[in-house]
C-alpha cells in the first residue's frame, strides 16, 4: 500500500538510493540457473507480443543483460518500477544508470510491490552488504547470482492487473528473482566480471550453470627448419606497471561527467576494477584493488596526484 505524504530523502547526487528499501512506496521470468549481470539500464520499456504487437503503456524499468554462467546466449529482462514511476522518475540523461527525479513531477517513490523491488530485496536476502546499492546501478554489474523463478506474495495479488506487471511475468504468479549470491562473483570485494569467452567442449557443449570454463584447445607448435629441434617457446612474461594500471584505470572512471564533483569510494573501486580488467586483465585489476583500495592513504597516494581526495565514503575534488 502506498503511504501518502512521506518524502525520502534522496542521497547526496540527487538521485534515488535503489539500495534503501525504505526509501520505496508500499506497494519476467528466466530459466533457473547461475548467471552474471553483465549490464543494468534504466529505460522506459513496452513489452511487446511476438507478433510485434505492444502490450500496455511504456514503464520506467531496469534492464539487465544477463548471461548463464559457463556459457550460453545473453538473455535480457526488464524489471518494472511501477506503471506511473515515470510521471516522478526518469532515466539519469548522462548514465542511464540511476533516475532522478522529473521536474514538476508528484516525486512519488517508486513501490515497493513492484518486481524491481523485490528483486532489489531478493539481493538483499543473499548477503548483499548494506551500502553497496545506493543510486548507481553499475556497482552490480559483474555480479554472479543464482536465479529462481518463485511465486509472488500474497500482499501481489491483484496488484498485477492493476500496475501491468503480468505482461513481464513468465509465468502467472512468479518473480524471477536472486537465491543466492556467489562467494567468487561480488565486484565490491573485486570478484566477478563477466568470463571470458568459453572454448566448446569436444562435444562442443559446456555445462550449464556449473560456472566453469573449458580448456582452451593446444597451441600449434611452429614449424622448425630440417634438422633443428622443434621447442615450444615457453610464454612470455608479462610485465605490468600496478601503479600506471592504477592511474590509468582510476582516472577513467574520475574522468566521467557524471563524477565531476565527486564519486562514492565503492563506486570508484568497483569502477576501476572493471576498466582494468577491460585493459589489462582481471589479475592486474586484483593486484591494483588490493595495493591502493586497502587504505585511505594508499588510495590518496593516487588521487592526489590526480587532483582529488578521499573524504569519508567519498571521493571528491582536492
């Protein structure tokens, strides 16, 4: 039930803290299996019929692009906000990754029965720490989650109709939602990421959902002139500079227009962890987390040469 009259205090970027489950009103399904997000959008969205045909009015919602652990196509889910969260909300114009308020609007918090938010609780439930989840949905991206399609609560039931939630359910009465979060797949402790592409099995099959990934096939040995003796060269190894990594991968992330006056210190980690991995592989992205994310003066060792600082859970201008 929504409660009139209550206004939630927005975090210090303006936008809506999708992690503060107080801060929502009252108020699609996927195989079940092991999955890793690997992009979160906030979009307006109108579920269409496969005929083309739309079905209902557009909604604000999230869009995740999810793909199955130990391989398989990407699969993409849209989770509602509500059907009138737009006349309050709208996509943020810059990132898309959070909402901000739309001028004018009733500013009426997005509610709490919608499958958003109860995917947002299902996160909770698995472990995910207080703090992680404010207004930037990227900190997500990356995570590794087992997904299950359960029925809806009792407190659902006649809501759907109502809101237009039925056209993103599977199946009638189900939420697809998180079961469990994976020890090795949490980008704000520095693991997850999306896996690298996997090489097919001989049968040119990789399990579902066991989250491994096939041996790569054998090199080819080089061909040797007559006589000489054929070697294998063993492989090079790679020298990689933390600090530049660091500097490189921190300045990405500062260099954004969206943190311009400042970044919150998880969103920089988790940030920076993905844009090193990106350039230099997620083992250089590791070695860089544990020397300059595990103190303020270690990470101020960076920043200050960058022109910023840490100021308590922030990262903000010098």
């Amino acid at each position: 039930m929504a409660i009139k009259g209550v206004v939630k205090v927005p975090p210090a970027s303006g936008g809506f803290n999708f992690g503060d489950m107080s801060a929502y009103s009252s108020g699609g399904g996927i195989p079940e299996g092991d999955y890793v997000w690997k992009e979160l959008t906030v979009e307006m969205f109108q579920p269409t019929k496969l005929s083309g045909a739309t079905v209902g009015p557009a909604k604000l919602a999230v869009r995740i692009v999810l793909a199955p652990l130990g391989g398989g196509e990407d699969r993409e889910q849209h989770y509602s906000l509500g059907t009138n969260a737009h006349q309050s909300w709208q996509p943020n114009p810059e990132t898309g990754k959070s909402i901000v308020a739309v001028p004018g609007g009733p500013g009426t918090p997005p509610n709490a029965s919608t499958n958003w938010a109860m995917l947002v609780k299902s996160l909770f439930d698995s472990g995910l720490p207080n703090g992680v989840l404010q207004d930037d949905l990227s900190v997500l991206e990356g995570i590794h989650v087992h997904m299950a399609n359960v029925p809806e609560p009792e407190d659902r039931k006649g809501f759907r109709a109502k809101t237009g939630e039925a056209s993103e359910i599977q199946a009638p009465g189900t939420i697809a939602v998180v079961t469990e979060i994976k020890d090795d797949g949490k980008p704000w402790e520095g693991t997850g990421g999306v896996p690298a592409e996997t090489a097919p099995k001989p049968n040119g099959k990789v399990p579902h959902g066991t989250g491994q990934t096939a041996a790569p096939a054998a090199a080819t040995r080089p061909a040797t002139s007559r006589g000489a003796t054929a070697t294998t060269p063993a492989a090079p190894a790679v020298a990689e500079d933390t600090e530049t990594a660091a500097i490189t991968g921190i300045s990405s992330v500062l260099e954004l227009p969206q943190y311009a006056k400042g970044v919150g210190k998880l969103i920089l980690r988790t940030s920076t962890f993905k844009s090193v991995s990106s350039t230099s592989g997620q083992e250089v992205a590791q070695k860089v987390i544990n020397t300059y994310f595990s103190s303020d003066d270690s990470l101020n060792s960076i920043l200050n040469s960058l022109g910023y600082k840490v100021a308590g859970p922030q990262v903000v201008p010098a």
